[in-house]
C-alpha cells in the first residue's frame, strides 16, 4: 500500500499588528494634525513694526510735504509757534548785561544786535548777533550768551587807542593798526579824558606806518613817553615832535637804530633838555643840534631860478 501524503491545509495568513507608539510619538502626531505654529522671533519683530509704524507715517507724510513743496513753510510755522510758546512760558528778553565795555556807546550795541526787551529769547540768533558787534569800530572781539531764562549777556574785547591822526582839517582816534576808532573831538565833547594823552601823527598815509612807529617807539620808552607828535614826511620818514617843542627829524633807514642812539646821548649828556629846537638825524652816523638862531633845514626840494632867455 502506497501510503498517499496529504496535501496539507492552507493556514490562514498571520496578522501582523504595529506595537502602540510611545506617548511622545502620539503628542507629536496630534501636533501635526493641528495648524503649524509661528517661529520665536515672529512676535518680537511684530511689535517693532507696530512702533515703526508711526515714524514711517511721518517720513511719509515730510515726503509728500517736501514734494508739494509745503515742508518749509510747515517746519517755520512750527518753529514760530514753539517760539511764541516759549515767550509766553517766561523766556523772553528782560535784560542785556554788557562786560567790559569802555567806549562802545550803549545805544550802539542795542542797534548792532537789533532786540527789544520782550523779545523770545530762544529766537536771537547768537552768531549773527556776534559778527555784528564785531563790526562795531571800538570792537575787537566779542562772546554773546543766554542767560535762562531772559537775560542776554555779551562780553567784548575793546581796541585800545593809540594815537589822533590828523588829515584834511579832521582828528581821528586810531588803534596801534592804524585803524579808525572814533572822532576825537566827539569824544572830547562827551568828556573823554583818555585822547589828551595819544599822541597826534600827521599825514595822508599815517595810520598805514603808525605801526612801525609804534613799535620802533616802545623799544626806546624814555623817548617814547616824550613824544608829543608825529608827522609822516613825504611818505618815506617821519618827524617827530617832543612835549617839550623840540622837533626829532629821523632818518629813512634805521629809524630804531636812530632812536637808541638819540636816547643814549639824552641819558649821557642831556641834550634834548638844551636850548635847542630840532635835532637832525636824517644823515647817518652824523646828528645835529640845531639852536634857536639856526634855520631849520627841511626835505622840500630848492625852488630853481627862472633864468632869462637870449
């Protein structure tokens, strides 16, 4: 007997079932199935743009202004409202307190800076205020401050004068640059007791070579406080006068050198309290006393004799 194998049964398919996912596994999943959240930094960088908001409205809004061509006139009016603003909040022009003035006329200093008391403090415009009391004659340099909240203080640095420059029948006080401060007999009138001690210097051109003068004078005080006139002589020398009548003719070249020369022989021998009325020095290496009874030689050329014709 042949034994017969049986086929065997088919087995049913085994059914392959997933373990249950981690609890992390399952939060994650129900996360993804919600709507996707926004980054970290999205919050923070919308509350900056919320803040920028305004600020670009306003560049916005000067934009179209500056194109209308209307930002000027709303930037004055801004300005001038500010301005009132602040006048009527205390700050306006009560005083002007002015340090180191000594010829400077008042009245002259209120017309330079152009202000009225009440005036908004805050819309003086200080540098223009400066310049123009720099122009002022008397005036070498000045500061312009406020004070808060209503006074305006200056400070001014005077020119000191030096001498009274005579011309065309006229007497001018001037600074050691030559440069015209006032007219001395105004001053006079007003008192000034200061111009009776300036020396006086004669000439067209006399201011342009005071300085030299000046200069070449200080060196040799002991003649310097003696001088009582100067006069510029054809433009090339001077002349100078002492307060005692007796008239100094220096030379071209070397005037100092003359000057120290002239003083040592005064310390030496006293010869310019002699009776003498001018000492020549136009010559160099060479001086002379000229006394009362001698003729006082001068630069003007001899006059030449008309000769008859034949």
């Amino acid at each position: 007997m042949t034994a017969r194998t049986a086929s065997a049964a088919p087995r049913p398919r085994a059914r392959i079932e997933m373990p249950p996912p981690p609890r992390a596994m399952a939060h994650a999943a129900q996360r993804g199935n919600r709507r996707r959240a926004w980054p970290r930094w999205t919050r923070p960088m919308l509350r900056s743009g919320l803040a920028l908001l305004p600020v670009a409205g306003l560049f916005t809004a000067a934009f179209w202004m500056w194109q209308a061509g209307t930002l000027s006139a709303a930037t004055a009016r801004v300005h001038d409202a500010a301005v009132a603003l602040s006048a009527e909040a205390g700050f306006a022009l009560a005083d002007v307190v002015v340090d180191g003035r000594e010829e400077t006329e008042p009245e002259a200093i209120l017309r330079a800076l152009g202000i009225n008391r009440g005036d908004p403090i805050l819309n003086i415009d200080l540098v223009a205020a400066k310049e123009r009391l720099e122009a002022l004659p008397w005036v070498a340099a000045a500061s312009v401050e406020r004070r808060l909240p209503d006074i305006l203080f200056i400070r001014l640095t005077e020119r000191h004068p030096m001498a009274i420059w005579q011309h065309d029948r006229r007497l001018t006080v001037i600074d050691r640059d030559g440069r015209p401060l006032a007219d001395a007999v105004e001053m006079a009138s007003r008192g000034n007791t200061r111009i009776e001690t300036l020396p006086h210097v004669v000439g067209a051109n006399a201011p342009d070579r005071v300085p030299g003068l000046l200069a070449a004078l200080e060196k040799v005080p002991t003649l310097h406080r003696r001088v009582a006139a100067a006069t510029r002589v054809s433009d090339r020398r001077w002349d100078l006068t002492l307060n005692n009548g007796v008239l100094v003719k220096l030379p071209e070249e070397d005037m100092e050198g003359a000057l120290h020369h002239l003083a040592e022989m005064d310390a030496q021998n006293g010869v310019l309290d002699r009776d003498i009325v001018a000492v020549d020095m136009r010559v160099p290496d060479r001086v002379v006393l000229l006394t009362p009874t001698a003729a006082v030689p001068d630069d003007s050329a001899k006059k030449k004799k008309a000769g008859n014709r034949t």
